[in-house]
C-alpha cells in the first residue's frame, strides 16, 4: 500500500469519482463475461481507456499533479509501473489497427457451478510495436513485465488498489458503501481475489479483513444456535432488498463486533415471512424473499448467547455442513475462507 496522497478539490474529486466508477464498472463487466465466454473484448477496450482518462486527468489535470508524476519518474513505482503498462496496451489499441482483446481459448475453470474463462494479457505484436509513438514504444518493458501473461482481472484489481491508495474518497460507492460493481461473484474453488480491498494471497489478513468490515446486505435475522467443540456459532440470512441469496455462520463474538460497529441483527419468524424465489434468479442455489421489509416483522436481537441450542429453520445436518466448514481445524483455511467471504460479501443479487 503506498503512503502518499492526492489532495483534491471537490470538484476534482466529484471528476475523478465518476471515471474511478466507470474504470470499476468496466472492470467487473469483464468478469461478468468471462462467465458468458463471449467477447472479452470489449469490456477491456473499455477499462484500458477508463484508465488512461483517470491517468491523464491526475497527470495533466489535477491541482496536485506534481505528486502524481513523481511516481513516473526515472524509476517508477510498481504502481506506476503498472500505469504505464496499461498506458501501452491503451495505446496500441487507440492509435494502431490491432485489437487489443483476451484470446478467446484460454483456461477454464469450474464444475457443475459453472465455468469461468481465466485470460491473460496476450504480447502486443512486434509490427504494432514499430508503428507505435516513440514515447509509447519507452513503455514496452512496463507491459512485458506487469501485463503480459498476467491473469486479467487480477491486474484490473491492482489498477484499481493503486488508484484507491493514492485517493481513497474517489472510489465510487454504492448506496450502501460498497464499491460499485464489487464484489465479484467467487468461482468455487478458486481463492482468486473478487473485491479490491481483499488481502493478497494471504488467508490470515484476508480473514482478518472480512471481520473488520461490515457484512454486505441490510440486516441478517437469526434462525438458531449450533454449538461445535464449545465453540458457539449464530446462523441465519442475510438479507439484501428483501432478499437472502445466501446463509452465514457467525461466532458470537463476531455477531457482537457487526452489532457494536452498527450492522443489525434481527430475530423474527422468518418461515412465515419469507418464500422460494430460487426459479427467478438462475445459478443461485437458494432465494429467499420478503415480501415485506424484514425490520417489519423481526426485531434486534437482545441476546447474542443462549443457555441452548435452538434452530427455527432447517434442521442441524442442514446447518451443521456449514458450521463443519467455518469451524477451526475441520477443513483447510482456504476451503473455510472461501465459504467465509461468500456469507460475508455476496448478499446482493449474484452477478455472473
């Protein structure tokens, strides 16, 4: 992560804000069609020119420009570095006839949960080279090291991390704080990053940062009580719009720490509020929803331990499959992550 900052003006950073948003929203329109297998292209034509527009604002624009350039000097910084890789890639699609697009066979991944296409950035021929500005052509070496046979997604999360650690306040949010377009669906059994602010190959920091951040949805209501080895876990929904795409497992001392920092938890008769709407979301596994707002019919929690196990909904073999997974010492850390960040992050409706 680096120290320095940008200052900005307001009006600088309402600017600013809005192409951050556009650069996140190209950036997971790709993932979206690495699911559909179809053209790559494009929503990567968008992102390299998003990024290029954010760069040549902070470079060229921007009142505080000169802390900006200096990370382009004659050594650049890593992140730097990167820019000026995208910058080459930009500009050999902008300025030359060549199509600047993942290669359509490349690796897929998954199983009966679906498949993902996992790209990478293809070399830029030696004939768009040689036609290329001599300025951009100073650039190849940044591409050949950061782009070139890199994993797509994963370098348009560091772009975004680069930008986001030199102006935190410009990345665009949603209505709930969120980064627009964030996070990505998971693809089981693949431990590759979906958020920009996930910890980079490391299951300790990135499990200390999904407690540290507030669960994604409105509210989640109760539904029992599983103990495991002493250790004592609440389950229920989450619930987003009203509506739940996926269970979650917390101990009680993290329901306590959602609970103090402002998330709430609710208890109500979930089974005579809720129905099945798993037919209009296709892929999901299970939809519930409300057909009214859930803070209707259930009320904070007023105790986060209970002398008893109790479950209102599903049985234990139901929700003890789950609880096995989050439990200490039952699976790997990074089967228990990866269940984890999914009940933490993916409350919204699942993109692809």
């Amino acid at each position: 992560m680096s120290t320095t900052r940008l200052t900005l003006t307001a009006g600088e950073e309402l600017r600013l804000t809005q192409v951050m948003g556009d650069i996140q929203e190209a950036a997971a329109a790709y993932y979206a069609e690495t699911a559909s297998r179809s053209d790559l292209g494009r929503p990567v034509r968008n992102w390299l020119s998003s990024v290029q527009t954010l760069n040549d604002l902070l470079a060229n624009e921007l009142g505080d420009k000169t802390t900006y350039t200096s990370l382009f000097g004659t050594s650049p910084t890593p992140g730097a570095a990167l820019i000026n890789a995208v910058k080459y890639a930009r500009n050999a699609d902008q300025h030359v006839m060549q199509i600047v697009a993942p290669p359509k066979a490349n690796s897929l991944v998954g199983g009966l949960h679906g498949l993902r296409v996992y790209a990478l950035w293809e070399p830029i021929p030696r004939a768009v080279h040689d036609k290329l500005h001599g300025r951009t052509q100073k650039l190849q070496p940044a591409y050949v090291a950061n782009l070139e046979g890199q994993e797509v997604t994963g370098t348009m999360l560091a772009v975004l991390r680069f930008f986001a650690d030199l102006a935190p306040q410009i990345v665009h949010r949603d209505q709930r704080g969120e980064w627009t377009g964030f996070p990505l669906k998971p693809q089981p059994a693949v431990l590759a990053n979906i958020h920009p602010d996930e910890p980079v190959d490391d299951v300790e920091a990135a499990n200390l940062w999904l407690n540290n951040r507030l669960p994604n949805g409105d509210a989640r209501v109760v539904c029992g009580q599983v103990t495991k080895d002493g250790a004592i876990y609440l389950v229920g929904f989450t619930f987003a719009d009203q509506l739940a795409f996926s269970p979650f497992i917390e101990t009680t001392d993290q329901v306590e720490r959602d609970i103090a920092a402002g998330f709430p938890y609710l208890v109500g008769d979930l089974a005579a509020n809720v129905t099945q709407v798993k037919d209009k979301f296709p892929g999901a596994e299970g939809v519930l929803h409300s057909a009214n707002d859930v803070a209707t019919w259930a009320t904070p929690v007023t105790q986060t331990r209970y002398d008893k196990d109790w479950l209102s909904v599903n049985d234990l073999d139901w929700w003890g499959h789950s609880v096995n997974i989050e439990h200490p010492g039952v699976v790997p850390d990074s089967i228990a992550y990866e269940q984890r960040r999914a009940f933490r992050l993916n409350a919204h409706a699942p993109a692809r």
